[in-house]
C-alpha cells in the first residue's frame, strides 16, 4: 500500500478500492525513569469506528461482543505492570487463537456470521487497545509502558508472536515450512462494512498442513495492520527476520483488483500517500534501516509461471509485471508494462504504491538482505477485492459476499501449494 500511480488514479472507482490495499506493531517506545503517569490516551480514528452500528453488528453477530469487556475486567484487577502485561499477553494470544479456531471449524460458531469471516478479530481488537488507553491503574503507567502494552497486544493478537515452525531439519528437508501474511480491513470511511480476504485466509491457513507432490507442508500466518506508522517502526521487519531464515517460501497477500489475483513481478521504494486506517498519508521513500544501500526495486522469487499456469480455482492469475518509475533524467512519472528500466527511481510497484507493495518491498529487501535472495522463493500476492452482493449496500453479510471470501481462501491456499510444488520441482 503505497500512492497510488498514475495508472491506478485512472482505474474505475470500483476498482480504487482494492488497488489502495494489500496490509506491525509498534515498537515500545521509550521514556526516562521521570515519565509521567499517564491518566489515558485518546482513542485512535480506527477505535472510534467502533461505535458505529456496524461494528457492533458484526461484535454481536459473530460472540466477539463481550471480548473488550472481559479484558477490562481482567486488566482492571492488576496491582502491577508485570501483572497487568501477562494478562495483556495471555488475551491478545487467546484473541489470535479464538479467530483462527473459529475460522478453522474448531468449537461453537459463537453467532450467526459464517466461519470465515475476518472482523470479528479486526473490531475485538479494536475494542481491546481502546482498553488499554482508557485504563487508569491505581500504580500508575508512564506513557512508555503504557505503549509497549499496546505493542504486546497488537503482536500477540496477530499471530505475529505464534510462528511456529517444525523442529529439526534444514529449510528443503522434512516438512516444508511456509510463511503466509495478512492485512486487516481497510478504507473503512468508504464503507465501514468491509473485510479482507487476505485476513481471512490468515485466519484459515495459519497451522494447516498441505500436500504438495514431494510431502507435507506446513503453513504460519500473521496479519498487519494498516498502518504507515507501524510500518515505519519496523513491524515487518520485526515480524520475519527471525523466520525467513527457517521458512522455504513466503507469500506476502494482500486484497488487489477486481476480479483477479496478481503475482506481482517487482515491489518499489516509494509511498504514494493514499490515507491509512488512522486517516494519515506518507508521501516518501519506504523508510528502512541503511538507506543508503536501499535499492529502488525488488523482486519476486516466487515461481510466478507455474503458479499463473497452474489451475488454482475460480479468478484468473496474472504475471503482472508493470511498475511506474521516473526514468533516469525524467522528471514525470512513467508507467513500464515490462518493469523498470535501469537507474530509475520507483514510484509505484506492480502492487501499486501503498502497503501492499510496502510489505512485499520489506519482506523481499530483508530475504536479499539476509543472503537469501538465490535460496528463498517469495514475493506478493494480490487476491480479488471481494465484493458484497448485487444490490447489498447496508447489510454486513449476505450469501454471495461468503461464497466471494470463501472461494478466495481456497484459491490462495492452492496458489501457495502450486508454489511450494513448484519450488520443490526445481530444487529436485
């Protein structure tokens, strides 16, 4: 999710919806010993969409409802920050692991929403950070830890804290080991009904073991959020270092276009400015560490033609390989059908020029970065914007839209395992 280039400016506004997306956490921040206590902070844009009718629908519809009240309760009863930290640890991982046990079947469906449906984690999540802010303990909380209990949470309640590969083995033997990642709901102002299939399939996937033609596979998922702060703080980053390294394929997936998924060829250094779910918008260069080795482009490793010649389920994949750059001594940008021309400088990637590129720019900078670029098949996956019903503008769910999500989810999964199938053929 980077600005959106010239060429997505002029894509239908049916279409804008999905090319703005394709999503972590915060860094505790830091502060002297003197650091005041802090009486609350006030709710974020994201946490004061909650009291709208919709979110509470969707709380109420899928059992979610009483998940915030629980955790002010149990957060309410700490006498110290160790305490108060273990019940934010203990919630947020049993908030990730209810998400992913209702999606995956596992237990009472707890509503009337279908299974597979990615906001009750999305608004439950909401609901518990807005705790946190509101809280006022007796002990008193300097804004620093006060920040890194908000960072706990959002980790925990992620997945990003349960990647959980096989013991034993080098990458390429054993059980093959895939990182899958996911975004949360975004352009919610647009209309505040909307899901994420890249969250749902998260959801779907994250445990879940695969065939492929040379053995099992095993898939972890994460979700981001969408969010150019985080992203700046190094969530991404945070989050994969320590797993690409063990991991044999990893697909950043985001929501992308109309219709059809994308493997996107090439991801670049430039944010386009389009509002994140905080209503804020970065014009810049992606910010990293050592920008002054960063380069302006990278590249996937996926195996896009066999996964674009496999037959992986209902919607079309696509190759895509354009990008828009500002040519070596050009001053307008110019959109590349074939990718980018040498010594140009990036201002969109195939997946555009708003977090969806920025995960798969990080994600593909960190492999290369860590020497993996040759042995490490990954790269980005934009999935169909999933649409509502024909004539659904107010209501939260109807057949069509879970039979969208659901045919979506199932085609990741088997665009994951022509993947992993892939890799393993060359590697044979």
């Amino acid at each position: 999710m980077t600005p959106l280039s010239p060429r997505i400016r002029r894509v239908p506004a049916s279409a804008l919806l999905g090319l703005a997306l394709a999503a972590g956490l915060a860094a505790p921040a830091t502060a002297s010993p003197a650091s005041p206590a802090s009486p609350g902070t006030a709710a974020t844009a994201e946490e004061q969409r909650l009291d709208h009718a919709v979110p509470q629908e969707i709380l109420r519809r899928s059992g979610f409802a009483g998940t915030a009240p629980r955790f002010a309760e149990a957060l309410g009863a700490a006498r110290s920050y160790a305490q108060a930290r273990a019940v934010v640890v203990r919630e947020g991982t049993a908030l990730w692991r209810r998400a992913v046990d209702r999606a995956q079947g596992r237990g009472p469906a707890a509503g009337d929403l279908s299974r597979d449906d990615d906001r009750p984690l999305y608004w439950a999540r909401l609901g518990m950070t807005r705790e946190v802010r509101d809280w006022q303990p007796r002990f008193g909380l300097p804004e620093a830890r006060r920040e890194a209990l908000l960072d706990a949470l959002e980790r925990t309640s992620r997945g990003q804290t349960d990647l959980r590969f096989p013991h034993g083995g080098e990458p390429g033997k054993g059980v093959r080991r895939v990182l899958v990642t996911g975004f949360d709901p975004f352009t919610l102002d647009r209309d505040i009904r909307i899901s994420n299939p890249s969250g749902a399939a998260a959801l779907a996937l994250d445990g879940t073991m695969i065939e492929t033609a040379d053995g099992p596979a095993r898939i972890e998922t994460a979700v981001f959020p969408v969010r150019w702060r985080d992203f700046t703080r190094g969530t991404v980053e945070r989050t994969l270092r320590p797993q690409l390294p063990k991991a044999d394929l990893f697909a950043t997936v985001s929501q992308g276009r109309v219709g059809r998924f994308d493997i996107e060829r090439t991801n670049g250094a430039w944010r386009g400015g389009f509002p994140d779910n905080e209503n804020i918008g970065r014009t810049e260069a992606v910010p990293v560490e050592e920008p002054a080795t960063q380069p302006q482009w990278t590249s996937t490793t996926l195996p896009y033609r066999d996964v674009v010649a496999a037959d992986t389920g209902r919607f079309p994949v696509h190759d895509n390989t354009s990008v828009t750059e500002i040519p070596v001594g050009g001053t307008e940008p110019v959109v590349r059908p074939d990718g980018p021309t040498p010594g140009s400088a990036a201002r969109a990637g195939g997946g555009g020029n708003y977090l969806s590129n920025e995960i798969a720019y990080r994600a593909t900078l960190l492999r290369d970065r860590l020497g993996l670029h040759a042995t490490l098949p990954g790269g980005h996956v934009h999935t169909p914007v999933l649409q509502f019903g024909a004539g659904n503008t107010t209501e939260v769910t109807d057949p069509e839209f879970v039979r969208n999500r659901l045919n979506i989810i199932a085609q990741v999964r088997a665009i994951v395992t022509a993947a992993v199938s892939a890799t393993e053929r060359t590697r044979g």
